[in-house]
C-alpha cells in the first residue's frame, strides 16, 4: 500500500534515546501485541496494536544508559519481496559491578524484547515472536580518563525499524506508558533528556 510521506519544513526530529531501557525474557510474554496488515500480509502500519501480556508475578526489568554513548539503527537485509530490517542497538551502561555482571551473563544467554523511548517520548520495540535476540555483552575496566562500562549490543531481525508500541508496561516501580511520558514532558516545561520516572505511575 502506498502512502504520501509529509514533512514540514522546520518540524524539529530530536536524535538519541532516553536514559531507561525495559527488557523481558520471551519465556515470560504471553500475549503479544501485533502489526496491521494488507490482504497480502504486508505491514501497514508502524504502531503495535494492543499490548504484551506478561506470566503471572513477571514484570519489565530496566537498564539505565548512557545516552550519550547509546544508538539504535535499521538497516535492510535480504531480497525483494521479502526483505527485512535488521534493527541494532548499543546500550551503555556506566557501570561493572557485581550486578551488572551478574545481568550480562543472564542476557548474553537468553531470547529477550527491549523497549526504548526515543526523545519525542515514544516506545520503540527490539524484538518479536518470530525472530530470535542476540544480545552481546563487553565489559570494559577502564583506564586513565576512560571510564569503566559495560557495553549491551543488539541485533535482530524485524519486518520493519524498530516498531512503536503505545501500550502499557507493567515495571517493578509500576506502570509505565509512553503516553504518561508525553503528558510529563508537557507539565515539566517540554523536553526531558531521560528522566527514568517520567512516566512511571504508582
């Protein structure tokens, strides 16, 4: 299905990602949200419609990055008619304690769905039921005047660029959607680089 493309002149498009990342395990979703499609299963639209259901007592975890140093890409891959996006992620965490090497290990060796937030406040989806998520993970000691990190790289491959998800997540802080970040940013003056309690409800 072919669409027009707009854009207005001006319009401002904020590049990077905000500070928290939301993981799960694909063993713990049991529900997904799905994309809508045209009568030859093509996609046509970019936003999820409904939401994940998680396993009883299972909720989102989350990574605080380093926007700084943190991306996410698309590029395609594969031939016509049946290309598909490969979606890339480097998330940076400022950290190599016990915990986040402890996390590393666990996410080096399982199938899992990230959710980022970009600056507009929308959730971006890593991850899908078809296709599985290789996570790899660096840790870096430092030296000198660099700093010590641990480094969360991503690949997977998507019908399309990271989709949009509009739902809700369940957290361990509570629930979390991208619409209770837009309604944050607006009551706090506009843009927030990554407040993680920005659309956390309780």
């Amino acid at each position: 299905m072919q669409k027009s493309l707009d854009w207005c002149e001006g319009t401002p498009q904020y590049p990077g990602i905000r500070r928290r990342v939301y993981y799960c395990n694909k063993n713990l979703i049991t529900g997904w949200p799905t994309l809508q499609r045209d009568d030859f299963g093509r996609v046509t639209d970019a936003t999820y419609q409904g939401e994940f259901t998680l396993a009883a007592d299972a909720t989102w975890q989350y990574i605080d990055i380093n926007i700084d140093k943190s991306t996410v890409t698309s590029e395609p891959q594969g031939e016509v008619p049946s290309q598909t996006q490969l979606n890339k992620a480097t998330f940076v965490h400022n950290g190599i304690d016990a915990e986040a090497t402890a996390a590393a290990g666990y996410l080096n060796n399982s199938d899992n769905v990230y959710i980022y937030e970009d600056m507009e406040g929308n959730f971006r989806v890593l991850g899908n039921d078809k296709w599985r998520t290789k996570t790899t993970v660096n840790q870096d000691q430092g030296q000198g005047t660099n700093p010590a990190s641990t480094t969360i790289t991503i690949e997977v491959t998507d019908e399309i660029a990271a989709p949009f998800y509009a739902g809700t997540l369940e957290t361990e802080d509570g629930d979390v959607s991208p619409s209770n970040t837009r309604s944050a940013n607006l009551n706090n003056g506009g843009r927030n680089e990554g407040d993680p309690a920005e659309g956390t409800t309780k």
